[in-house]
C-alpha cells in the first residue's frame, strides 16, 4: 500500500473529493457551491495506490482575534472513507495540512467538530461555545418595556445586502472569532433558504434618524406546536444589533409574530449576550450551550503576537510537549504595552507553562489561565504568574463565530 498526502491537483480530482465528502456526510446538499468556491490547492487528501481515499480542506479565512484581523486556516471536509479508516490518513492529513498553513502565514486553523474527540489529540483546544434558544414568545417579554424612537423595516435579500454587510462589519470588528464573510459565507449561512426556492427574510432596525443600527436574517415555517398557539416557527439565522435600542427592538419585531409558537435562535448570539439579563423570566429561553469552535496554534510565535492584549506586562510561555506542530515547543517572552504584543524565543524559566490545545483555549479567551490550570493543561509557576495571565488573556467580548462552514 502506497500513501501519498497532497492536495487536488485539478477541477477533476476536486470532483473526486466533493464526491467523498457527500459520502462521509451522507448529503450532497450544497456540494457544488462548495466546490464552485474551493480553490484545489486548499485541500490536503490521502491517496492510496493513487486512489484518493481521505480529504481536507482549509479556507484561508480572516477573523477577528479579541479585535484584531488574523489569518486563519478555516478547517472543513473531513473524511476518511470507511474501508480506508484507521490506518492513519487523518493524522497523515492533518500534519501535512498543518504545515501548510504555516507556510501560508495562517498562524491559528479553526473547526467546527462532528466530534471534539477526533481532534483533541491533534492539539485542537475549545475556544467558542454555541448558544441555542428555543421559545415562545409570548413568555419572551423584556423586564423594562421601553417606547423605541426608531423603526424596522423588510427588506428583500438584495436590496438588504448593502445595508447589513456594514452592520455586520461594524459588528464583527472589535469581537472574538467573527470571520470576514466573503459572499460564499454569506450565501451558505445567514442568507441560506432553509429549502431550494423558500424567502429568507431581513427585517433592518432603524434609529430615529433613519440610520441602520441593527438586523436580523430569519425564516419562518408551519410547524405544529406541541401545545395551544400559533403553528409557525420564526428561526432567526443572524442577529446583529449595534446598540442596547437596536436589540430591543428587533427582539420586540420578533415578538410580533403572532402566529409563531416557537422562536429558534442557534448560534445567532454568543455565550456572553445579554438577553438572559434583559428578559423578565429569562428561564423561558431554554437555553442550551453547546461546543461550537476548535482552534489549533499552528504557529505560536506568530500567533500570541497576532491577538491584542488587554494589560501591560511581561509573560513566559512555555509550550508543552508539541508533537504535531514541533516549532512551537519552547518558551516564548511575550511583551505587551497593553495593546499590541510582541514575542520572542527565550531561555529563561517559563511564567506558565500550557498544553496545545490548552493554549488554544487560552489565546480564544474561552478560559482564563486560573481556569485552566484547575483542569491540568496549564501550570503557574506562582499565583502572581497566572494572575497576569488571566489579565494579559482576557478578553473584551467571548469568543463567537456565527458561521459554519
Ligand atoms: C474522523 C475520520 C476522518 C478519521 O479518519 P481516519 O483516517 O480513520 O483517522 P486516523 O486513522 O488518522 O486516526 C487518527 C486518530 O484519531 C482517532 N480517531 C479516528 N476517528 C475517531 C473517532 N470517531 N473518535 C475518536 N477518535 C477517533 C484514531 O484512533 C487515531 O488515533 P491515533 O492517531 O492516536 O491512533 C473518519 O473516521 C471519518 O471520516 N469519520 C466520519 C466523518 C467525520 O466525522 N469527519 C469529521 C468532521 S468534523
């Protein structure tokens, strides 16, 4: 048996992986816009005797780390076909596409997992949570009923785009694990019908000034209740409000829908949003948190240097035991004048020291050094070591990613 591990050479081998990704994951929904948008040196495959047998793919994305814009590796398409697993293909793939992403100046990869467990020994560290509401709105008052100066307004998808990419833009900007959507994003996520051929609706909220501050992206669709009501369902698919006014009152417009049961927002706000705070019974949202993205340092040097800081100070890091990424073990002196950051190999003993997938979860913001070190993937060399760290790490908004991909 011969194993080679490179990516698709051309549009025909493309085909071929298209072809066992809609196998691994049973659907061939939406394969050929994927393809139609996968450059084939993005990929990273396994070929047995020449056959291609396992496939990766890693879309060179832009996110916003704690504020700033950083190159990432956006991780999709894994598979292995069945006859073909547990032989090592994955990690063969998974090694390979790693150092690619290095060389491409893509500090940091990031998925969303069909299992956590698959990537975990690859190094991959928690780093967002989902957060998912499922209610009635009726029972979804707001404590403090407050008269809006402004107004919402329906607006068709293309006449919708200019006004709520900025929004989005302005949104995503100072936060943690938002991407730059470019229009594949936009089309595969927050504008996708729910079926073929089914409106996607926009409802924009204006101030009294006319200006817009805030939207939502939703469907709405028959579905019997389980009690009396209505026998819709409003599914919101992007919630983005700029303001306290904007929030309140897209969450009011949704609550006009007399007919809907069930409101359903997945992953359409972050772990840290502010409805449970703003609601009078905030148990009626039902919510749900999941594990959403995992994030691998590909590049420790380059990427503690990429994300802001939120405190001046000086920090030794030392990574642990990095078997797939080798140029990360070491220790690193991070620098930080509160703001931006810069690092530097070093010989001294370390302030902490961090597994991979702890480190991870620490430059996400997701865990605090003190927290991680309850868990055993990090280690203070004293309380004042983790203390800045926990300082140095946090960050002004919890890491979010609306998109899947
Ligand atoms: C996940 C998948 C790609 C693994 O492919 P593979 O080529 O068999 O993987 P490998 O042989 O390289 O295994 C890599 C390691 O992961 C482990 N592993 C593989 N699948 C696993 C699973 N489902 N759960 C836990 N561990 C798993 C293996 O034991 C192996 O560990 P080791 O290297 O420490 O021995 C394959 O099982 C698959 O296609 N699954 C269905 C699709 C899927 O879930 N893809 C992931 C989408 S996010």
């Amino acid at each position: 048996m011969t194993v080679e591990i490179r990516p698709c050479k051309d549009k025909e081998e493309l085909a071929d992986y298209g072809r066992i990704v809609s196998y691994v994951f049973a659907s061939t929904e939406g394969m050929d816009e994927e393809l139609a948008s996968t450059q084939p040196d993005w990929t990273t495959c396994g070929f047995v005797d020449g056959k291609m047998a396992a496939t990766m793919g890693a879309w060179p994305f832009t996110v916003r780390l704690n504020g700033a814009p950083v190159p990432m590796g956006g991780v999709t398409a894994v598979g292995t076909l069945p006859h073909y697993r547990r032989r090592g293909l994955l990690r063969g793939i998974m090694t390979e596409g790693l150092a690619t992403m290095r060389e491409r100046g893509q500090p940091i990869a990031i998925l969303w997992a069909s299992m956590g467990a698959i990537y975990q020994r690859f190094g991959y560290g928690l780093a967002a949570e989902s957060v998912t509401y499922s209610f009635d709105p009726r029972f979804a008052q707001l404590q403090r009923h407050v008269e809006l100066p402004g107004t919402v307004e329906m607006l068709g998808v293309e006449e919708a785009l200019p006004v709520i990419k900025p929004l989005y833009i302005e949104y995503a900007t100072p936060r943690n694990l938002m991407i730059h959507r470019a229009m594949p994003l936009w089309q595969q996520g927050a504008l996708k019908p729910r079926k073929k051929g089914e409106p996607v609706y926009v409802a924009v909220y204006r101030d009294e000034y006319g200006h817009p501050r805030g939207y939502i992206t939703y469907w709405t669709y028959e579905e019997r209740p389980t009690g009396p009501g209505g026998e819709q369902v409003l599914e919101v698919r992007d919630f983005v409000a700029l303001d306290l006014e904007a929030y309140q009152g897209l969450w009011e417009f949704i609550r006009r829908h007399d007919l809907a049961w069930k409101v359903v927002m997945r992953n359409v706000l972050p772990a840290d949003d502010i409805a449970p705070d703003l609601l009078l019974e905030p148990r009626m949202l039902s919510k749900q948190v999941g594990d959403a993205i995992w994030m691998r340092i590909v590049d420790a040097e380059r990427a503690l240097a990429a994300r802001p800081y939120s405190v001046r100070g000086e920090l030794r890091i030392a990574i642990d035991e990095d078997d797939m990424c080798p140029w990360n073990n070491g220790t690193f002196v991070l620098t930080s004048d509160g703001q931006t950051a810069m690092v530097e190999r070093d010989e001294n003993a370390a302030d902490i020291v961090v597994t991979p997938n702890g480190l991870a979860t620490l430059l996400s913001g997701r865990r605090s050094a003190t927290e991680l070190a309850r868990t055993g993937r990090l280690a203070g060399a004293s309380e004042k070591a983790l203390r800045l760290a926990d300082a140095m790490f946090a960050t002004a908004h919890a890491p979010f990613c609306p998109d899947g991909f």
